[in-house]
C-alpha cells in the first residue's frame, strides 16, 4: 500500500488498483464503479443512513463480545456518527444498478467507514493491517444480511420522516376544509353524468377518511419491517458470529432508532424472503392509486374557468401557458399523479424482484432497497407538496354548487317512493326535452302538491349523510 496526496494502491483478491489519494471508498468500490456506469444514480442518503446505523450497532456490540479491538470499535463509531451527521456523504457512489445482493455497495460503506477510522486513530487510508473493511467493520456480518436489514431500516427511516407525517398534515387539512364546506351543497356524479346532491365538505371529508385507512393499512404493513435478520451472516447459519452477537446487535439497534425491533425467529428465512418489502409496496401501490383518483378529482372540480365544473379553485402556483395568457393548470395535482404513475411502476418491478431470488439469496435486493425506499420518500414528498400548496388553499364557488345541485336532473331519484320509479322516469325525460323544471311538470300532471315537493325536494336534507343504525354518531 502506498498513499500520497495524488493517488494510492490498494490490493484485493484480484490484485492492485490505484486509487485517487484523497477518496476514502477503496478498491472494491473502484471496481464497482469501473464496472457499473448504468444510471448515475447514487444509493439514497436514507440508505446510506440505514448501513450507518447497522454499522456502528455491530461495532458497539462486537467490541463488547470481545471480537474487535476497544479502540478499533471507537473509531468506527465516531466515522459513523461523523457521517450521520452530514460529513463524507458524496463519498457512497456505486450506481443503483450494481453487483448481485448489494456487495458493491456493502464494501463501499465498509471502506469509507474503515479509511475514516484509520485517520481518527492517526494512520493513513489504505492501511487495512490496522482497521481491515472486511475484518473489523464487516466483522460478524455479510452483504447477505445486512442488505436486507438495511432494507428495513431504511423504510421504516422513510416512512417515520417522510410519508407518515405527510399523511397526518393532509388527513388534518382535509378534515379542516370538510368542516368548512360542510353547509355547501352540489350536484354529486356517477359514470360523469347527474347523481343526486352531495355536500362539498363530504367529499373532502371522505378523502381524509380514505387517507386514514391507507394509512393504517401502511403501520400494519411496516411492522413485518421490525424483525430483523441480522445475525444470519452468508446463508443464514450465523457462521463467525458470537453466540450473543444476533440478540445484542439488534437490541443495540432497537436502542439507536427508538424501534421497538426483534430478531427474526429463523435467520435463513429472512434472508430468502423478500415478502415484508412486498407487503409494504402493495401498500404503497394501494395508497397511490386513490391519491390519483382524488387528484383526478380536484382537478375536475376545478375544471374551467368558464367551461368546465369550477365547483372549486385551486390556489393558482405558477403560470399554465408559454402562449395563453392568464392561464392557471392545476399543476400540483397532475405531479401528484405522475408521482404515483412511478410508484405503481416501482411496485411492479419490486414484486418481479421479489421472485428472482435463488436458494439460500436474493440477488435482487439492490433494485427492491432503491425502489422501496425511493417509492416511500417521493410519496410523502409529493402529499407534503400537494397539502400546502393546494389543498390548504382550496376555496368553493358555493353559487356554482348549487346552481348544478338545483338543476341536476337526478333530483328526480326523491320523487320515486312518492310518484313511482316509471313516473319520475317520465318526469325526468319530459324536463330534458323541455327544459321544465322537474318541479312544475309534477306540479302539473298533480302528482304531488307544492308543500309535498317542498318537504321532498330539500336539498339540504337530501344531501345529509344519515346516521349508521349502529348507534355511531354522524359525522358533523
């Protein structure tokens, strides 16, 4: 091993590689990069902070078992908060796309952690005699069980920073603005064509309820995300561990993150299976696809401004037209559904993963970690976008509500217990054809009296959500 300021060699199985002097990667990450120039895409700091915390959980627990120097532990620990805490952070570099199960992205920490540590013991990078990559930081472990940890952990550090928190902010908003137009009737719509009334504070209301349900079914989804195969080493025997290691290290994560972890009951079960990522994607898909359903929504309620619904606006964020002036699109609800276009696509391809594994591993962990923890980010990313730029900023058009509610020809559905379902059948043709009201053509065929029509035809009362018979209370 040579260093200087310009370049040194470093050696592994396969031989010498020259090295830029000032990179704290090593060979192994050298290679990877030589060998996969797929994407330019860089493994997410999420990640990158999952591996970390793995990382110095082993070298806390391992120096304790006796099975790495005090010193040597002390050192890694500090590399790893030093990163943690934003330093070195450009120096994880393998693409995306890279070595079967994650190995060149595994060395790639196990290098930069190794270099650093060597510094902070007053050695020089490169010298792996005195901190060894392999038998120092990676000791006790293997890519096969850590990439799928790291996995986990890094899911659950997206969907605690990103996603859940995302949920709570829009769940909240769209029950405030529930409250705020609850006293607004409009026309609702089936199939696009004129249903009976609906209040406009419902409809918000009812997409805060779904919000919650995803929600929900996310948390449950996530908990498969808590047991942890860590331990488990090359094919899950927990060969060249300490009897003690497996409980410890992730006794000792449960402590880092404040997760309520545990080990996997069979090691070798999960690092074959890659059915907890799965589970949670699904989840994703499912909270996606609603999300363009209800962006889909605004964005017809918003329709216009002189020839489409305009029930309500959406906060204008920037111009729609590079030729028509004065235009405003409703932007933040067309990226939400690009957004969720993605993450539908990124569940396709994690379940194809999923099933590609072989015998005792998963070669395919590293698209499954990328495009999990991706799909988790981008979606909490895009409903924080999505609540204070639009949603909070929602108003109603409460003339042009009721101006479609009064004139919606499915009003007629009140009249059937009173006049029959071929009656108002009639009715309704004959209000069409003619433009009559549907009020003046039973009036005038004396099928109900004006205070019977009066008492039928309240659309407040019409459009009011009845209370279950179960004795729950009706939402207000």
């Amino acid at each position: 091993m040579t260093d200087n300021t310009d370049f040194r060699i470093e050696r592994d199985s396969m031989g010498d590689r020259s090295i830029p002097g000032n990179v704290y990667y090593g060979i192994q990450t050298q290679r990877a990069i030589e060998n996969f120039p797929i994407s330019g895409l860089k493994p997410l700091p999420t990640y990158v902070d999952a591996c970390l915390y793995i990382k110095k959980a082993t070298a806390i627990v391992n120096a304790e078992l006796g099975c790495i120097p005090e010193d040597i532990s002390q050192a890694i620990i500090q590399a790893t908060n030093e990163i943690l805490s934003g330093k070195l952070r450009d120096q994880f570099v393998v693409d995306v796309y890279q070595a079967g199960a994650g190995t060149s992205h595994h060395m790639n920490i196990n290098e930069v952690l190794a270099n650093r540590a060597l510094e902070i013991l007053g050695d020089v990078k490169g010298n792996y005699k005195l901190v060894s990559p392999n038998d120092h930081v990676n000791y006790g472990q293997s890519t096969n069980d850590v990439i799928p940890t790291a996995i986990r952990i890094g899911g659950l550090l997206a969907l605690a920073q990103k996603l859940h928190p995302a949920l709570e902010q829009a769940i909240l908003d769209l029950e405030a603005k529930a409250v705020e137009f609850q006293d607004i009737v409009k026309s609702g719509r089936t199939h696009l064509q004129d249903a009976v009334p609906v209040r406009l504070g419902e409809n918000f209301r009812a997409w805060a309820y779904i919000l919650t349900e995803h929600q929900n079914r996310i948390y449950t989804a996530s908990g498969d995300l808590m047991v942890l195969g860590l331990g488990g080493s090359a094919a899950g025997t927990g060969m060249n561990t300490h009897p003690k290691y497996r409980v410890r290290v992730v006794e000792t994560l449960s402590q880092l993150l404040e997760m309520p972890l545990e080990p996997a009951p069979h090691l070798m079960a999960a690092m074959q299976s890659m059915s907890p990522f799965v589970n949670v994607s699904g989840a994703l898909r499912n909270l996606a696809q609603d999300l363009v359903k209800i962006s889909h929504d605004l964005r017809l309620m918003d329709s216009g401004p002189k020839t489409g619904f305009k029930e309500i606006q959406l906060p204008p964020v920037q111009p729609g037209s590079s030729i028509m002036p004065g235009k405003y699109n409703p932007v933040m609800a067309e990226m939400t559904s690009m957004v969720c276009f993605q993450v539908m696509g990124y569940d396709s391809a994690i379940a194809l993963a999923a099933q590609a594994g072989q015998l005792e591993l998963n070669v395919m962990m590293p698209l499954i970690a990328y495009n999990l923890i991706h799909s988790i980010e981008i979606l909490g990313n895009t409903i924080s976008a999505l609540t204070t730029s639009c949603i909070q900023g929602i108003t109603a058009n409460q003339q042009r509500c009721l101006a479609y509610a009064e004139g919606s020809l499915a009003l007629v559905t009140a009249l059937n217990p009173h006049i029959g379902y071929l009656n108002a059948a009639a009715v309704a043709k004959e209000s069409l054809e003619t433009g009559k009201s549907l009020r003046q053509i039973v009036l005038e065929k004396g099928l109900m009296t004006e205070a019977e029509l009066a008492e039928v035809l309240n659309l407040d009362q019409m459009s009011a959500i009845a209370a279950l018979t179960s004795g729950i209370v009706p939402l207000t």
